[in-house]
C-alpha cells in the first residue's frame, strides 16, 4: 500500500510543472513578467499634442487580386430571349390559321402544325419560323409551327 502512494505522489509532483509550463503568457515564465522581445520597438517621434511626425504606409496583401473598377453596363443584353419560341393566347382558330396574342399585344399567325383544334383561351408555347411567303387566312405576324405545346 505505501508503495502505490509513493509512486502516485511521485507521478503527481513530475507531471505537474510539465503540465503547468504551457500556461504562463509568451515569453513569460510562471513566476514573472514577460520578457521583452529581442527586436527593438521602433522610437515614436510623438510631436507635442500627440501628434506622430513619421507617416507610415497602409499595410497592403500582395497575396490578394486588385480587381479593376467596372467598366458600365453591359453593350449588348446578357440575358438573351430565343426569338424562336413564342408563348401566348390563342385567340381564333380558323381551321389551318391560329392567332396568337402574347402578353405584349403582339400578334402572331400561326400556320401549319398538326391541325388539332385548339380552343380560344388555350395558352400555347410555340416554337415558331418566320414565313413571309405566306398569305394567311388569320391576322398577325406570319409564322410557321415548328412545335406547339400546351401551357
């Protein structure tokens, strides 16, 4: 029994300065202030009213990009619209001739496609070819269905 006391005590009393080392500030042992540092603070040249005569640079990060200053808006649109597809209302179904409205007020004639009825009211999406050649029965724009969907 008096064995295993000893060698607890003993373990406690060799651990304990190297557990308690790590807990002083840098550069500072447990018993005192820290010391000061090898390199000299630089001297303050402090005017009379606190005012410093030596101006320094800001730091700067070379490490990091510059960007440049934008350039303005944009020339040309960046969000380009297909002017292939249109999407609308039918408005009136002639047979072979459909009228499209969009939601501009723009309208379109649209001929071809499969010849299924569709209803005044039916809003459709349309990928659409330009067609001037033809004369159709139907007013608005001349415009052959390519592909007719129903929204």
């Amino acid at each position: 029994m008096r064995v295993v006391r000893w060698t607890g005590v003993t373990l406690a009393l060799v651990l304990a300065p190297a557990l308690l080392g790590g807990c002083g500030p840098a550069g500072s042992d447990a018993s005192g202030p820290a010391t000061e540092s090898s390199t000299p603070a630089p001297a303050s040249s402090a005017e009379p009213g606190g005012a410093s005569s030596a101006t320094s640079p800001p730091p700067t990060d070379p490490g990091l990009p510059s960007l440049e200053p934008p350039s303005g808006a944009p020339r040309t649109p960046t969000d380009l619209v297909p002017s292939d597809i249109v999407v609308g209302t039918i408005r009136a179904d002639r047979g072979s001739c459909y009228t499209l409205e969009t939601d501009d007020g723009v309208q379109y004639a649209l001929v071809g496609g499969d010849g299924r009825p569709l209803a005044p009211g039916v809003v459709v999406r349309v990928k659409v070819a330009e067609d001037r050649a033809a004369t159709p029965t139907c007013p608005g724009r001349p415009v052959t269905i390519i592909d007719l969907e129903v929204v």
